[in-house]
C-alpha cells in the first residue's frame, strides 16, 4: 500500500485524474475505495477533477453487462470502455478536452533568485511564456489555469 500510495502522490499536480478501474475484477468496488481514500488523504479529491472509467467491459456478459452501460451512460464523469475492442474509446476521448477547459490568464510575476523552486515548478509545469533575467532574479511570464495558480501558491 506504501508503494501504491508514493506513485498515487504523482497525481497532486495533476489537471484531471483518470481513474481506470477493471470493472470485471472481483474486487473492483474494493480497490476503488483504496484508491479513493488514498486520494482524499492527499488532499487531490477537492482539487483535480476526476473522471472514472470502467475498462473491460468486454469481458462482463449478459445482466451484468447491460448494467454496467447504462450506469455509465446515465452517470456524468462515468465511462464504460474496452480498450482491447475500442468500445466506449470515442465517448471517453471527447469527454477529456471538456475537463480540461478551466480558462488560463496571463500574468506576470517576480521572483528572486533565491525562489529557484518556484520557477523549476513553472518550468516543470510549462506554464512559462516569457522569462527575463533582473539584477535581483527573474521577470515570469505565465499562462496559467487558476488551479496552476492555487498550486503555485502553496509552494
């Protein structure tokens, strides 16, 4: 679980977390509550949309089948795939672009040469359009979501 739990702590500076869950494992309801608590200790649930999606819907027959389709058909952020037939690829694909429409603004920002994390974060986050050297360190200019901009200011 400690293993599972550093790779989980990759999604803080994600912009959408997608949760992909083998719908026809016998313990799915079971690790998707391990992985939900885990994002809730992290602090990621309030923060990254999430999207869920069920994969292997190829693999259920029958009842159980039908119901996973409709659940997902009649649930918003809720999608039900085969990666292996492609089945449900399409509606997941365009699905993804609307999560990540949060608007971006341009602004500038001053940081001293001692504040070298801060920019290697704006680098990572490639959010950088402009940067100039002071006598005292950086000019930033960036264009960022306000999620970039709440992350930023908790560094």
């Amino acid at each position: 679980m400690a293993a599972f739990r550093a790779t989980l702590e990759e999604v803080l500076d994600a912009d959408l977390i997608v949760h992909v869950r083998d719908i026809s494992h016998p313990q799915t309801e079971e690790q998707s509550k391990d992985v939900m608590a885990i994002l809730q200790s992290l602090g990621v649930a309030e923060e990254a949309p999430l999207i869920e999606v069920w994969n292997k819907v190829d693999l259920l027959e029958g009842d159980a089948r039908d119901a996973v389709l409709t659940q997902a058909a009649r649930t918003d952020d809720l999608y039900a795939v085969s990666a292996i037939t492609g089945e449900g690829m399409d509606r997941l694909l365009a699905a993804i672009p609307d999560q990540l429409k949060d608007p971006r603004s341009e602004e500038k920002l001053s940081l001293t040469f001692a504040e070298g994390r801060k920019r290697a974060w704006l680098f990572e986050a490639g959010i950088v359009t402009n940067e100039v050297q002071t006598e005292t360190g950086y000019d930033l200019t960036v264009f960022w979501t306000s999620l970039q901009k709440e992350r930023f200011a908790r560094l």
